[in-house]
C-alpha cells in the first residue's frame, strides 16, 4: 500500500468538499468550495513504486456555490435505465442547488452537459444517494428534510420531514427495503419502505419505523438502567456525517458516535454498527468501533467481497466472505478496489493505492444478490459486550468553517418538476458556525 497527498491544484487551493469514483472507468469527479466539479484520471504509481497521482480531464461548471456532495449513478447490467449505466452524476450545493448531469460521447471524448436541475430543497444540500437501480435518489438539507426522488423524471416522490435539525447523511439501503438518515438533532432514522395502491398502481411510500437516539446502560452503584445519547449533538465541528450501508444490504455503519463505558465514564468516539436483522427488534448497535480522538464524521465502504482470511468461528458475524470499509473524513473508494481517496479542507486530496491482492482474493457476492440469513446477531448482548477487541488509527476530521453569507442564485429547470404537498411550515434552524470539541 502506498499513498501521500497529491500536490496538485485541485480546486484553486479552496476546501474540496466531496469526492467519487465512477463505477467503470474508475475516472475520480471532485466537488469544492470554488463552486466547480472537476473530473481528473489516477494514475497508478504501482510501477515506479511512487505515490499514485491524478491527471486533469475537464471542470463541470454550472453551480453557483460550493459543491458539498456528488455521486455518480451506479452501474448494472440487469438495470436498463441509462442511470444504472454509470451515465449521470448528481451534485448537491449551498443554497438546495442539486442538479443531474449525463454523460455525452463526442469526436473530442466524454462531455458532461446538465440533464436536469431538482429544485426544492430551501436550504443547502449536505448529502445524496442513488438507489441501487439508479432510479432514484434521496438528499438531505440543512432545511431539515429529506426528499426522494425520481432521477428520470426530475420530480418529488416523497418528503421526509421529521427531523428537527440538519440532515448531514443519507443512505439508501442496497436491497432498497430501507432508507437511513443521521441529523444533528442527535438521531439517526430508519425508514422502511411500505408500498401504497392508488388507482391500481403501487407507489413507493417510505414510513419511519426506527428512531435511534439513546441507549441504555447499567449503573454499577444503584443498578439502575440510565439512557445515553449515541451521537454528538450539533456543535460536532463537521456539516457532514455520512453514514454507509455494505454493499451486501447486512450492516448500516453509522458515524458521529459518543460511546460511554459506564454511565460515570468520559464519552470517547466512535462509529456504530447495527445489523439490519436487529432494526424490527431494538436499536441498540451490534458493535462499536474502537474510539478516535476526534469525532468520526464519514463511513465508506469497498464495493468489492473479499475471501476469509483465517478461522472465523470466533466472529460475531459469520459472513461467507469479507467486507472492507474506510472510517475517516470525506472519502472514496474506487469500484475495482485499487485507491482510495480522501478529500480535505486544506484544499488538496489524498490518493491511496493498494497492491494486488493486499486486501484479499475477490470473490462476486453469491448469485450477485444478498443472502443475510448466514447473520449471527448477539441480540441480547449489551453494547459494551461486544467491542471489536483492536486498535486503529485515529480518524482525521472534517471541520467545516463554511458560513451563510454566500447568496445562492436560482437556478433554471430543464424540465417542469411535478408538484407535490409542500415541506412542513415548521421553521428551519439557523445555519451555525461549528465550534470545536475539546479532546
């Protein structure tokens, strides 16, 4: 494994807010503070045993404030929407900017040309993700919601609007039962999809089943039970925290996490682990994540399955195969597994590259569909039972200092967006500035 930071100029030295992979040519789209998205080559350094680096390929300029998110669509075979081919990207922006751009081949190359705007959102867009068909896409706001979409049609499916502070993460479920969202209100959402007839046709309808906030624990004086929040409250230093599932649909990885030993311990940080057989029967997490000195803000996981390594009896999860994921700040990894990037506010980018077979012999997910059924949940065990008994590295941590005083300017709509009920009246909260947590 080798990898450093590229010194190159990825966005006029300006914060670079997010990154991505696409999903076939493995070409890395960056998003910043200088309002561009900019798409650049890696090139591996394998070869002459040196750092890989990345070549610009061309900016897509179209948004009028800085870009905090972007994904491209995902690719598939047995899909047959041209966003299942890898040929859109969606970006989100200050000021509820989120467009849709797709891919053109031309005698000069590819050229990405603006396919659609979604206009709703009233407030910055802080996360979005594609549904595994590539058919929809969900996004959450500093306006407090989520909203689903329809990536064809350019309209609003449905709003979910119960939490009660900003929507810094969102992640739609691999086997599209689920959709999970994590606020600075504290509490991340589990949403299940329960279809809805209406003239004979079934509709999407996505009704919130779980409410993750507190957990409870056991006081060794009284032995009473007392209830302590999961996750860092709004002054965490970080407008992000984007929480992942696996690619295989077993586990959903949650950032931002506070974890105490006993009710009179100091909280250290971490990130959550919950499997998805427990979200009908508690919210209590599976496992937690060795603690980092500063607050974890983002989860990203490998596309790939790996080979076991070794005896597995004595694992909590006794999958047929490995599951590799990055806990950090801002980052990707590509869809062949080779780099992983990471993006910082210092203005640059971090390339990793590993060699073959470093993370372990790939194996195809059986029949290219999950079977979660090999699942062993300690259910009845308590948090603090079931720690992963290893140390790693601390995670490095984004510490956002953007600011409301830019103006967004409206922005054109290709095609008429379908009107829908209109987000709740409740007012949104105020945009603050983040303050830093002392260690």
């Amino acid at each position: 494994m080798k990898g450093g930071t590229v010194q190159i100029n990825w966005h006029d030295t300006k914060p670079v807010l997010t990154l991505d992979f696409h999903p076939i040519s493995g070409a890395l789209a960056t998003g910043g503070a200088d309002f561009d998205i900019k798409i650049w080559q890696v090139d591996s350094g394998e070869e002459q045993k040196k750092t890989p680096t990345a070549s610009y390929q061309t900016s897509l300029s179209y948004h009028s404030s800085a870009v905090n998110v972007l994904r491209f669509s995902p690719s598939g075979k047995e899909y047959s929407c041209i966003a299942a081919l890898g040929e859109l990207l969606a970006s989100g922006a200050d000021g509820g900017e989120l467009i849709l751009w797709k891919s053109h081949i031309t005698d000069a190359g590819q050229v990405w040309k603006v396919f659609k705007t979604l206009s709703f959102h009233r407030k910055d867009v802080l996360d979005l993700q594609w549904s595994r068909n590539g058919t929809y896409i969900i996004s959450g706001s500093v306006d407090n919601s989520c909203i689903i979409w329809d990536a064809e049609k350019g309209s609003v499916l449905q709003i979910l609007d119960a939490h009660l502070h900003y929507v810094q993460g969102v992640a739609w479920d691999p086997l599209s039962k689920y959709i999970a969202s994590l606020s600075s209100d504290r509490t991340c959402r589990i949403y299940v999809n329960k279809p809805q007839k209406a003239k004979g046709v079934e509709k999407m309808n996505y009704a919130c089943q779980n409410v993750i906030v507190k957990a409870e624990q056991q006081s060794a004086d009284d032995n009473k039970c007392l209830k302590n929040h999961l996750f860092h409250d709004e002054t965490l230093p970080s407008f992000f925290r984007r929480l992942a599932w696996s690619p295989d649909g077993s586990f959903l990885v949650v950032p931002a996490g506070l974890f105490k030993f006993s009710p009179e311990s100091e909280s250290i940080n971490t990130a959550y682990i919950f499997s998805r057989k427990d979200f009908s029967r508690q919210d209590i997490p599976a496992l937690q994540l060795p603690g980092a000195s500063k607050p974890v803000v983002a989860v990203h996981f490998c596309p790939l399955a790996f080979n076991l390594r070794g005896s597995t009896s004595a694992g909590l999860f006794k999958l047929p195969y490995r599951l590799i994921f990055a806990v950090a700040t801002l980052n990707s990894l590509s869809p062949d597994g080779k780099y992983l990037a990471l993006s910082s506010q210092d203005g640059f980018c971090t390339l990793v590259e590993f060699q073959s077979d470093e993370l372990g012999s790939r194996i195809p997910f059986p029949d290219g569909k999950t079977n979660i059924s090999h699942l062993e949940t300690p259910s009845q065990q308590k948090p603090e039972e079931v720690l992963v008994k290893t140390t790693v590295k601390d995670s490095p941590v984004v510490e956002n200092n953007q600011t409301d005083n830019k103006q967004a300017v409206p922005v054109a709509t290709n095609t008429p967006v379908t009107p829908v009920t209109p987000v709740s009246s409740k007012p949104a909260k105020r945009r603050i500035t983040p303050v830093a947590i002392d260690p």
